[in-house]
C-alpha cells in the first residue's frame, strides 16, 4: 500500500510511535509518505521505501495564527495525488484529522480515505478543552477509522464525546530485536562508577509526567540503597526538576540527559524505569523498558495497568504517593531474586504481547478494512 502518515514530529509517544510504525510497514514493502512540518525525531529513513514531505507555513502580516491546519490539508492533497496514496493515516486528533478530512474533499471523486489514531492527551486535555471539544467529536466521527492505543482510551473517548462510530484498539508496540537487555553494558557501570543501582526516567517533561516526583523518589530510595538517577528528556518542568535535585542536595547523584532519540542504547543501562505520571493513555516508555528487561515502576492511572501487571512485571502505585513507588524500587533493589523474576517477566511481556511483529498486521489488517468500505482506495 502507499500511505501518507501525519504526526507531532517533536518529542513526544504520539510522533514516536507514527514514526516507528512508518519505518516498520516500509520494512513490510509498504511505500510510506511522512507529511509534518519538520522530520520526525526518530526518522532515519535509510529505506527507499520512506519519504518525508515538509509542510511549509507562510506567514503574512495579516495572519496573527500562520494557517497550519490548511497548509497541511493543502499538502497532504498534493502528496496523495502525486503519489496516489491509497489512504492517510494522521497521529492525534487536532488539527490532523481535520486537514485530513479537508484533503480527502479536495480530491472528490476520487476516494482517499483517512485513518486517526487517538494518543491520550488529544482526548483526555486537549479535546476535552471547551474550545476543542466540538471540532474533535466532529473529526472522530468524520474519519474513515478511528484507533485509540488502550482500551482505556477508547472507554474515555466514548464517555467524553459520547461518539457511537467504531474504534478499534491497536496498543503501542517495541521492536523487541531494538530494545533488548544488555546485562554486560549495565554491568559495566557507565552512569554508577561506584556500583549505585540506576533509576531512569524518560519524558517530555510536561506536567502530566510529574517529573519532580521522581527527584523525590530518588531522595527516599537513597535512605536504604544507593543509587543514581539518569532524567533523559526536555520540557516544561526541566528546571524544577534541577532546583529540586539542588534542593535536596542530590546533584551529584542525578544526571540530566537532555532530549536523546536513541533511547534504545540507554534503556537497558538502567534497573528500574520511573514512571510516575499524573495520566498515561497507555506508557510507551514502560513498553520499552520492560522490553529491556528493565521493571517499571508507575502509577495505576490510564492504560498502564493493561501493561503492566502488578507485583509480576512491574508495579503500579498511587498517583503522588512518593513513599509507596520509592518503596517498590526499594524491594526490587535488595532483592536479587525478585529483580530476576520481575526482570524476566517484563521482557516476556514485552516479547508476548507487544512487539511490533504482533501489532504492525494489525494495522494492516484495518487498512485494509477501511479501504474496503465504501469504494475501496484508490
Ligand atoms: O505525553 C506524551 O508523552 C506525549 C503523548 C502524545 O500524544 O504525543 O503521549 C501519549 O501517546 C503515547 C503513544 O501512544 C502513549 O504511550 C502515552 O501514554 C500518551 N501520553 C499520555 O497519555 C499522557
């Protein structure tokens, strides 16, 4: 198939996993068309197969907002056209769906359906927003397939928008061949010369991800084990997460990353992913550690617990509850044999469930699915 794929090229789950699924269905013989304003973070398009389309704003003094969403609508046409893409599959509702939607008019009669995948935040913040609310039930209920990535999500998305058309749940998937342990490496000591154990935390650093929680994690695990934290990611709340490192005189016992795109060689550096979000709609980045063989230990919120099972291949505790999450890191630091157990569990899992040789044909499968309603693609 020829597939045009739109997504948030910057740092963040929904970018990622367009970007990955893209480079996954290339490797599949699919010919894959990238339209973003900007090359995707992990886009290392080494095969003929992928192609990136940059979707230039203009400015103009009149406009106060420069017209992304036209802009975007207007190139995704060209694209479709030049290409004859069979159909568009758009990452997070606003605005792609809705440049979607304009594209898939502008080229009537002939017949370029368009599939949205639905992330989290683009329902559970940003659809919910007054000002978003009724262009996002709209674009939901205008796209030709809608997916969400829990069924969490797809629960919320029919209780916010009370939408009735069908949603099909494709989770987030890890290249388990990418994302491996790497016992030596880690043994090797590379953030922790005096044998600490690592904590890691990756995000964008946005409020929802409560990156303060896990400086305040590290200060009550360092009362029974010695360890060192690695914080790999930007954002919002970067320096908070610094003033409060400073504060409670942990500098020396954090290091901040800044953004990194190969977090596949990090991953497997570290003992225990933190991950102690406010809401995730599934947790991308516990998917990838665990596929590490790294446990998480998060909250019970969103779609995480279809991810991780409790006490078997992670833990999962309260939101904002510091005692309770420092508590499990501790428990899984000091004792050898849970760690293996619940080392093991999580690769398993990772392995049996989500790896991306079990969810790309799933969005073959619903490709063709869609393409087959109506008059078929193109
Ligand atoms: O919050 C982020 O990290 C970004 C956000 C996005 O939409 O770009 O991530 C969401 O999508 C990821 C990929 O599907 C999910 O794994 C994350 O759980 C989800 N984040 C939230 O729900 C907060």
């Amino acid at each position: 198939m020829r597939i045009g794929i739109t997504c948030y090229p910057t740092y963040g789950g929904s970018g990622i996993v367009a970007t990955e699924l893209g480079l996954e269905l290339a490797a599949r013989g699919h010919e894959v068309h990238f339209i973003c304003y900007a090359s995707p973070i992990r886009l290392d398009p080494e095969s003929a197969r992928v192609h990136y389309h940059e979707v230039e704003v203009s400015t103009y003094p009149l406009f106060q907002y420069p017209p992304y969403s036209l802009a975007l609508a207007s190139r995704m046409a060209e694209v479709a056209e030049h290409h004859r893409l069979d159909l568009l599959h758009v990452h997070y509702a606003l605005p792609h769906s809705i440049s979607a939607l304009l594209a898939r008019q502008m080229l009537e009669p002939r017949r370029l359906p368009f599939v949205t995948t639905l992330h989290g935040t683009d329902i559970t913040l940003v659809g919910a927003d007054r000002s978003y609310f009724r262009i996002t039930k709209f674009a939901i209920e205008h796209s030709d397939g809608v997916t969400c990535v829990s069924e969490y999500l797809r629960r919320r998305t029919v209780e916010v928008f009370g939408v009735a058309n069908p949603i099909r749940v494709i989770t987030n998937f890890v290249n388990c061949e990418l994302y491996q342990p790497d016992p030596e490496r880690r043994a090797r000591g590379e953030w922790a010369p005096r044998g600490e154990k690592v904590l890691m935390h990756i995000s964008n650093f946005r409020p929802v991800k409560r990156v303060t929680d896990c400086i305040r994690i590290l200060h009550a695990v360092r009362r029974h084990v010695a360890a060192h934290l690695v914080m790999v990611g930007d954002g919002p709340d970067y320096t908070a997460a610094q003033n409060l490192a400073c504060e409670l005189a942990l500098e020396q016992h954090v290091t901040f990353l800044g953004k990194q795109s190969r977090v596949h060689r990090l991953l497997p550096l570290a003992h225990v992913l933190l991950l102690p979000s406010e809401m995730e709609s599934f947790g991308l980045v516990a998917l990838e550690a665990m596929a590490c063989g790294v446990p998480p230990v998060a909250t019970r919120v969103g779609g995480l617990p279809e991810l991780v099972t409790h006490g078997v291949d992670g833990f999962l505790e309260p939101v904002g509850d510091i005692e309770a999450q420092a508590a499990r890191v501790v428990e899984l630091l000091s004792d050898s044999r849970l760690y293996e157990r619940v080392s093991a569990a999580a690769r398993l899992t990772a392995q049996g469930r989500f790896c991306s040789t079990l969810i790309i044909p799933q969005y073959e499968q619903y490709y063709r699915e869609v393409c087959e309603q109506g008059a078929g693609c193109a």
